[in-house]
C-alpha cells in the first residue's frame, strides 16, 4: 500500500499552534460554508431602507440615526452570531461523530476546545468587519450627501461661515470613538461566545443552550440594575451581599458594554473608562473560557 | 496506577491491554448504575486482527472507548503499545473509524485527509502526498475534490478509514467498517483491512457482521452483558476436534461409492455429502458486474 516514504513520528507535543490554527480554520470554513454570512444582506438592507425615512429631520439628527441603527443591528447580528454558532458546535461534532475522530488523534481537549473557540471569534470579526465596511461606506455616501445639500441650502454663504457646520458634520462622521464601539461590541459578542461555549459544555442539545444562553443575556443585561433596586432596599446583610455576589459572578453585567447610546450622541468616552471595560471584558471571556474547559475536560462522549 | 507502573506490566508484544476494566454509568433519576464493562482483561498482540464481538449493549463500544480515551475508566488499566492509553500522546499510533461516521461534510474528500493530517502534526508535501496516496489506495482519487456532503455511504467509509491511516498508525480501531454499506462497498472495505493486515498493522474490530469477522480475524473475544464471556484464537474456538472437511474435484459416482465403502470399512462415518457452494455475496457481486470491476 504505502510506496511513499513513511512520515517520521514527532514527538508528541503538549501544546501545538498548528494543531490548534487547524482546528479554527476549519470551524470557520465550516461556518462560512453554511452561509452565516447571508444575514450581512439583510443588514446593509435595514441601513438602505431606513436611510429612506430620514429626509425629514436635521443634518445630524440623519447621521446620528445611522449611527443608532447600524451599531444598534450590529450588536443584535453579531450577539446572534455568536449564540447560534457556538450552540451548535459541540452537539453537531458529537452527532456526526467528528468529536470522536478528532480527539482519538493526539489533540488534547484543551486544544479542541481553544481551536473552536478561535474559529468563532475570526467569524465574529469577519462579520464585525463586513458590517463596519458597510456602516463606514454608507455612513460616508450619507456625509458627502448631506455635505452637498448644506452647500445647497448655504449656496450664498463664504466659505468662513460655512466651515462651522462643515467641521460639526465632520466630527460627527470621523469619530474615533466609532472604533471604540465597534472593538467593545466584538468583545462583548466574544464574551457572549464564551458563555455559550460553556453553557453547551454542560448541556446536551443545542436547543437547551440557546435557550439558556437566552435567558443569560436578558439577565445580563437587567443584573445591573436589579442590584442596585436590592442595594437600595435591602438591609445590606451579608446574604444579600453574597446572592448579589454570586449573580454577579454567574452573569456578567453585558448593560456595561453598552456604551455606544453615549458614542452616537457624539458625548465623548472617557479612555479609562473604555479600558476598564475592556479589562472587565477579557477577565469574564477568560473565567468562561477556563469554565468551559473545566466541564469539557471531563465529560464523556 | 502510574504510567510508568502499566508500562513496566506491558509485554513487548502487546499492542493492546486490558486489565480488569470496570466501566459504570448513571441512569438518570435512579440509584443504581449501569456496569458496562464488567472486570475486562484482554490483550491483543502486536499485527493480529481481533475481533471484539458481542450483542447490541454488550460493552464493546465502552470498551473501545476506554482504549482511546473518550472514556475514563472506574478501575482498571488500560495500554496501546504499553503506553498509558489514557494518555494524549498514546494517540500517535492509533486510528480509529467509528461507526456510521460523517465528518465534515462541507469538507471535500482532499480537505478532509488535510484537516486530520494537520491534527497529526504532518505538513507540507508529506501531507499533500500522504493525502493523495490514501485517496489511491481507498479509490477516491475521482471524488477528491467533491465534498463528503455528496458521497455514499460506503465512500464515508471508505474516506473515514483513510482517515485513520494518515498518520501511519501501527493499531485501527474499526467500530463497525461496513455497517450500512452495500456488499460491493464491504468487499472493497474487507479487502482493504487485509492488505492492512498484510502490512503488519494490529487492527481491533468490533462487529456485527460474524462471517466478515471470521474471514478477517485471527483472535476473537465474545462479551456479553459487559462480561468477556469467550476469548481465544478463531480456529481453536470454532473448530470441532473429531470432524474434519474433506472437498473433492471431479469425483464420479464411482468413486464416491468406493470411497464410502473405504470408510465405512474403517469406522469412519460420513456425516453429510453436499456440493459446496459459493457465498451468498460472491453470487451478488457476480450477478451484479461488481465482481469483474472490484
């Protein structure tokens, strides 16, 4: 059978980038190949559409409402992406039995777990990419659009009186603070992604884990505020202390992560505010991760 | 038990051993547990073909399980090539095709082999060949650039078995080969573990199909309600000791006769005087042109 020369036996390594860039490539192949990325015609769709309805109020009033809608669906498609793709992974590699072909190769658990993981976040950032692409373009048809119809309507005017609102609608276009928002909500869709990778860890359908998943994200954006009702009315006894501490723990406050109503107004983000978000982000996608790999290292197939 | 304790047990020629595997499951909403594996010590030498048999949840699959480490034990130990089997790195030498596999099936064939050769740590032109020469050797070149979303079941098989080869591993656990694949695709897959077989490769065979095995294996353990309820070498076990087949080419009447009465003359009884005949699958495959192709 075997006219080529055999393959020299490596040693096994404890960790392998390679094994690991395998396995996310592959994910990612496989989710781009069940067109998840079709939602993106339905988001440049919703931007084309209600772009319609905005004749009727002021300059930057349209501009704000873009900003509004297109972070606003980009946080929904991306939370959505997230929950849906990583729900499905592990009960659909169990079911055609990829699971079992994959780890009887010398591919730790940890590696098969970090390689889907990563798979989803590159989706994750492809399809933040795609839609920013698509926000950044129409938002800039939208400013040389409304910057030609203020000439219009300031046909008369100098130059000097004209460069006020010229440079107002260009802040409001070219805000770095844009970014921000955008890097804010890949990582809150990649918290979202951890929470699901660990929820269908301890789960065996991936109906239960969308469904839990669901009920995490309400929670997760309500906790915030329910904490602070308990806080103000209870009698800050020790129990009420440490049922606060523990939902805190078992759901992250995702209401943090919504700075983007500030970032469209055009109101200014602190930089230690966004970098405490930041930090609070990666610390809750970390303790997921390590969660789910907890209850994937010693569950049995 | 320590690694360095089951390799210090481990016989040189062992490809496999099992010792005093107990493996349990809980039933939901119940006290009890169900024992899938009852005190299973085995072992399988280096280059046979054994075959693991038994009826439906009788442990074989839990077995293997345990033998690839999907599945911890609650005692016992369990080695491949004296290695702790438990162990990621054991996994070098194995390959393993479950049963009524899917894969990938966005994946082409040619992608498939890459992917689980990347897992292997094989790259470059040593996986490119490594891939096209299982294709050659499974008979999917043609289909290499068609994604397994399209192929049959016995080209399921087929690209799952060439799976389990492309690290050029010296054990495969096959759990079922040629469960739901038609005769032709069986034969092709029978054919394929022979040459394998030939090679030197040790292959673990849990099955259903008690001819297959008995034209394949060299050993067999019979396990029955999670216990090894018979083990040993095929001929030992099946044969009968006092009987013995004798079959004749161009015999007339004549000599036939003759030969009863050389027989009877010396307290020999004949038991039974039929025409063989060929297989049930061998009569298909030539009814059906398969056999002049294959």
């Amino acid at each position: 059978m075997s006219e080529a020369p055999r393959t020299e036996a490596l040693p096994h390594a404890f960790f392998s980038w390679n094994r690991l860039w395998a396995i996310a490539t592959n994910t990612l192949t496989e989710l781009v190949r069940l067109r998840v990325f079709y939602f993106l015609l339905i988001f440049a769709l919703l931007l084309i559409v209600g772009s319609l309805f905005w004749s009727k109020v002021t300059f930057q009033q349209q501009l704000q409402t873009l900003k509004d809608i297109s972070l606003g669906a980009m946080t929904i498609f991306s939370t959505l992406l997230a929950m849906l793709a990583t729900s499905m992974m592990l009960p659909k590699d169990m079911e055609d039995r990829t699971l079992y072909t994959i780890l009887a190769k010398p591919v730790p658990r940890f590696e098969y777990l970090m390689g889907k993981l990563t798979g989803i976040l590159l989706l994750l950032g492809l399809a933040i990419l795609a839609m920013s692409l698509v926000f950044g373009v129409t938002l800039g048809v939208r400013y040389f659009q409304v910057a030609q119809q203020l000439q219009g309507e300031l046909g008369g005017a100098t130059s000097e009186l004209m460069q006020p609102s010229v440079e107002a609608l260009r802040a409001e276009v070219f805000d770095p603070d844009l970014l921000i928002a955008i890097g804010l909500l890949y990582l809150k869709a990649a918290i979202f992604a951890a929470i699901t990778l660990f929820l269908s860890t301890i789960s065996s359908s991936w109906i239960f884990t969308v469904m839990m998943a669901a009920i995490v994200y309400l929670i997760g954006h309500f906790q915030g505020e329910a904490r602070e009702y308990l806080m103000l009315t209870s009698d800050g006894s020790w129990l009420t202390q440490g049922f606060l501490g523990v939902v805190v723990i078992l759901f992250p406050d995702l209401q943090l992560f919504n700075l983007v109503d500030d970032i469209v107004v055009g109101a200014g983000l602190p930089l230690s505010l966004a970098w405490k978000t930041i930090a609070l982000g990666v610390f809750y996608f970390f303790i997921y991760t390590a969660a789910s790999y907890l209850a994937f290292s010693s569950k049995e197939y | 038990m320590a690694e360095s304790e089951i390799s210090s047990q481990a016989e040189p020629g062992w490809a496999i051993e099992i010792e005093k595997l107990n493996k349990t499951f809980a039933i939901p909403f119940r006290r009890e547990r169900l024992h899938a594996v009852r005190d299973l010590t085995l072992q399988v030498g280096k280059g046979q073909v054994y075959g693991l048999l038994g009826p439906n949840g009788s442990g074989k699959s839990t077995a293997m399980k345990v033998i690839l480490g999907l599945l911890k034990p609650d005692t016992g130990r369990t080695a491949i090539f004296g290695q702790d089997s438990s162990k990621v790195e054991s996994r070098e030498q194995v390959g393993f095709l479950p049963e009524n596999p899917y894969f990938y099936r966005f994946l082409t064939g040619l992608e498939t082999l890459n992917f689980y050769g990347k897992l292997c740590s094989i790259k470059g032109k040593a996986l490119t060949d490594r891939c096209w020469e299982l294709l050659k050797l499974v008979d999917l070149e043609g289909a290499a650039h068609r994604r397994l979303g399209g192929y049959s079941k016995g080209m399921l098989q087929r690209i799952g078995l060439a799976q389990a080869l492309i690290q050029h591993p010296r054990l495969l656990v096959l759990d079922e080969p040629t469960a739901g694949v038609d005769p032709a695709g069986a034969r092709d897959i029978k054919d394929l573990i022979m040459r394998l077989k030939e090679e030197g490769i040790t292959i673990l065979l849990c099955s259903h199909l008690l001819a297959q095995v008995q034209e394949i294996c060299d050993r067999i353990g019979i396990l029955h309600r999670g216990e090894l309820v018979r083990e040993g070498r095929l001929e030992d076990l099946i044969g009968i000791e006092n009987q013995t087949e004798l079959i004749l080419e161009g015999a007339s009447p004549e000599v036939l006769k003759e030969l009863r009465a050389f027989l009877e003359a010396r307290g020999v009884r004949a038991l039974r005087e039929s025409k063989p005949q060929t297989t049930l699958e061998n009569y298909f495959l030539e009814v059906t042109g398969e056999e002049g192709q294959s």
